[in-house]
C-alpha cells in the first residue's frame, strides 16, 4: 500500500516522503537517516555539511534569472515520534513506516506516520532535486532530535549558514502563517520509596486505561482530551475513600509531547475491603466514561486480578496518589493578547513506579517566559511536599512574533491571491525551532507554515493529500517571489 502513495499529486514530493519513510528515524538515533540525506546530497552534486551535533545542510545555486534574490534557509527536523497501538507489532528502529490511503489522508497501519516533519522534509528535497523549479540560493537545514529536546536547533553552529530568510514548515493547519511559539522546559521527579510486604488477606488488582486519542502535548492540550495517568490516578483515589489502597506499580503515557493514552497500575487491599472499594471504582468508573464518551469514543477502563508483590506503605500511596491529581494538566493559562491562544500548559507526561522508585515526567510550555516560571513553581511545589526530587532540563525559548515581519507580508499577501482568502496569521503553542533558530542567528526574518496534519504524535497521525497540494503550490510561490537582495 505504500507505494501507492508514490503515485499521488505532486509526485516527487510523495516519492522523497516515501524514501524517507523507509528509513527509520527516531528521535536521538538519527544515525540512518543522517546518512541517507548525506547520501541523497551526494547523488545530486549538491555541497553537504554536517555540523558537530549532526545536523545535515545541503546548499543549492539560485536558479536561472534568481541569482539577485536575498538567499533562503528552509527548513525541517529529521527525527519522529514514535508510537503505536498497543496491539501493534513494529519496531521502529527496524522498520519503515507502513503507509496507507483513505480517502484524503494518508496515515499509518498502526503507528505515527512521521508526516510532522516528514512532509517539510520531503518538500524540502523535492526542490532540491528539482531542474525546473524556480527559487533563490537555498541553505536546506535538517535539524536532529526536534522531538525531544531540539538538541539540533540548540546546538547548531552559529557560523554554518548565512541567508536572511527562514522558512520553517513543521506547522499543522494549512491556513495558518506561524510568527511566533512557545518556549518549553522538562520537569522531572524522583523519589526511592520503602517498600512493604502485605499478607494473604491483601488482594491485587490491576486497573488498565487505555482507548484515548492522546496526541500533540503543545497543539492538542486545548482540546479536553483525555490524560491516562490522571485518569487512572482519580479511578485510585476512588477506591482509597472506601478503604487502604497500597500502591504497588504505576506504567503510564511515554514521550513528554504526547498526551498519554494509556496507563496502567497495580494496587493491593484488604479482601475485606474489596466490596466497598470495588463499588467506588465502578461508580468512578461510570462518572468517567460519561464525561467522556464525545471525545473520547474509544476509551477502555477495566480492573482485573494480578500477581502481587511489595508495596508502598498505606500512606505513601495516599499522598502519591493526591500528589498526582494535584500536578497542573493541560491549559494553564490562555493568552490575553491572541485570540483562542494557549499561554502556558503541563502535559503529566510520563508516570513509572517499579520496586519503589518513582519517576514523573512533565513537559511545561509558554511563551511568556515569567509564566513558564510561575508554572514550574507550581509543579515543583507539588513534586517537592511529596518529597520528590526537582530536576529541570531541555529549557528552550519562545518565538517572539514580528507582525511587520517582510517574509510575512510576501507571504500573506501571496497567500491572499492563491486562495482568495486571507490566511490566519498566529502564533501557536507548539515548540517550533524558530526561537531557538532565532537566538543562534538574529536577525533572521522567520514564518512557519504546513499541510493539514492531525493527530501527530499518535497513531491516529494523518496528512491531508489535497492540503498537501495547497501547502506545496503555496510554498513554490514563495521561493518564486522572494524579494531581491
């Protein structure tokens, strides 16, 4: 089935995205995928350079008679999320993705389909390869591990590239121009707990949420979704008001940017107790479901017997289980200046408590830099009346929009007449490499822009072909309109 998606509008976009969707490229362990656009330079005669990081610049000449335009950096991030469904069986170290049509989208059998940022890329390699696309000078800058971390974008050499303009396309909504993003900073925390063996009279149940959509922990987080760890942390603490519920493991959500979809845990209580506290479940059980049964159709809760072993003490596993649904999740604050805008957010990323060691991993977002700060006070105030260890990393800064920016009106204007709409000019509250980008080389003029791309960073990832058609003639028209140098 994946070739049939060489055989769609424009070809030699689908066919690079296709190429490129055969070589695996998780975030972290880019080393393939490096090699194959190296290789890629190579094979069209084109000036390759890696950085010490390992990001991948490949230089192309202006064409014929756009020598006098001021030269364009474009660019998109290598790497990929990865997840799958649970009844999924892939590597995604191994294996290329397995792609599919369905009506206008293209998505994945069971997987993320790496279109965020695989289109940009391919796109990006299109023109490249192109002999009859008009455009200026371009620097093509392919970052590594945007996804977690930007490590790419923070670590690139400051004297690798020189154009004026950059053009990012790793945006999701094919009437938007980006001009702005919120910056981000990982949260994470730790504790050693003492253990406790229960006696026979202690039964073991294993709760399991999973179903939900998950998705993009920056662009999804407005939207109500469903949060597997807060969930089966609230389907706990309704047990534990009919009796002593002893937590003994915890597995929840993955990647810091995506809304986790599933989460299990392990409890153990007194058999005496089990009526009651059964009972609560349910009831909670039931509350949930129906507060979630139109966004999220595909929510599963169960409970059912497991083997037991050693345990947090009761109480230990009471303040954990009100720590947890006292950390922020999702909006924290809407912006005051852009409409439908979110400021600042928490994403309860990732829950794992195994033989006594916790780990709680959280993903703080805003591009209000004194707001991100109030924010991670509040998650670290929670983390720490729990006795847990604070470590803050991967701090990254927002994108500051310049509405008088001259990329912008080229493309706004552009955009007007190919569509006869005007697009919506915005900032977003993913992590676009633009700010970052933007502290290495001020000065540069910047916008972001993409096809229609939903459910990134879930399996339930698709683009859609006809916003893909919209995004690429857009993109061309403004290669072909840069201004003059």
């Amino acid at each position: 089935m994946s070739d049939l998606v060489r055989s769609l509008e424009p070809h030699q976009l689908w066919n690079h995205f296709a190429d490129l969707n055969s070589v695996p490229r998780p975030s972290k362990k880019e080393e393939e995928v490096r090699k194959f656009m190296v290789n890629f330079a190579k094979e069209l005669s084109l000036v390759v350079l890696q950085d010490d990081i390992g990001n991948v610049i490949i230089k192309k000449p202006a064409s014929e008679g756009m020598e006098n335009r001021k030269s364009v950096i474009l660019q998109s991030h290598l790497d990929m999320v990865h997840q799958k469904n649970n009844d999924t069986v892939f590597d995604f170290e191994t294996q290329g993705i397995e792609m599919e049509i369905q009506s206008d989208r293209v998505k994945a059998k069971g997987t993320t389909l790496g279109a965020d940022n695989g289109i940009g890329v391919a796109a990006i390699m299109a023109i490249l390869s192109s002999k009859n696309i008009a455009h200026p000078a371009i620097e093509a800058l392919f970052t590594i591990d945007e996804e977690t971390g930007m490590t790419g974008a923070k670590k690139l050499d400051k004297t690798i590239l020189s154009s004026e303009i950059l053009l990012n396309l790793d945006t999701e909504e094919d009437d938007e121009i980006d001009i702005g993003c919120a910056g981000g900073i990982d949260i994470t925390g730790t504790r050693t707990y003492k253990t406790i063996s229960p006696d026979s009279s202690f039964v073991t149940k294993k709760i399991t949420v999973k179903g939900l959509k998950g998705g993009h922990s920056g662009m999804d987080i407005h939207k109500g979704l469903g949060n597997a760890n807060k969930l089966n942390t609230r389907l706990m603490d309704a047990m534990q008001k009919k009796g002593v519920v002893h937590l003994q493991e915890f597995n929840g959500g993955s990647l810091r940017n995506a809304i986790p979809r599933e989460a299990v845990s392990v409890v153990r209580f007194r058999e005496s107790e089990q009526e009651g506290i059964i009972h609560s479940f349910t009831k909670c059980m039931n509350a949930i479901e129906k507060e979630y049964q139109s966004i999220e159709p595909n929510l599963s809760i169960s409970i059912e017997d497991a083997t037991g072993k050693d345990v947090l003490e009761g109480k230990d596993s009471e303040h954990l289980i009100y720590m947890i649904l006292g950390i922020q999740n999702g909006v924290y604050r809407w912006s005051p200046d852009f409409d439908d805008l979110v400021e600042a957010s928490n994403n309860l990323a990732r829950i794992e408590l195994n033989d006594g060691k916790l780990e709680v991993a959280c993903l703080t977002r805003s591009s209000v830099d004194s707001v991100k700060d109030d924010l991670k006070a509040t998650v670290r105030g929670v983390m720490e009346l729990n006795n847990l260890e604070v470590v803050f990393s991967g701090d990254y800064p927002g994108w500051e929009p310049k509405p008088d920016s001259d990329i912008l009106n080229v493309a706004t204007s552009i955009y007007t007449d190919l569509f006869t709409q005007e697009p919506r000019v915005v900032a977003c509250h993913a992590g676009l490499e633009c700010g970052i980008l933007g502290e290495r080389y001020p000065g540069l003029d910047m916008i972001s822009f993409g096809p229609n791309i939903r459910g990134a960073h879930s399996p339930d990832e698709y683009v859609e072909i006809r916003s893909v058609q919209k995004f690429w003639k857009f993109l061309l028209e403004i290669l072909g309109k840069i201004p003059e140098a």
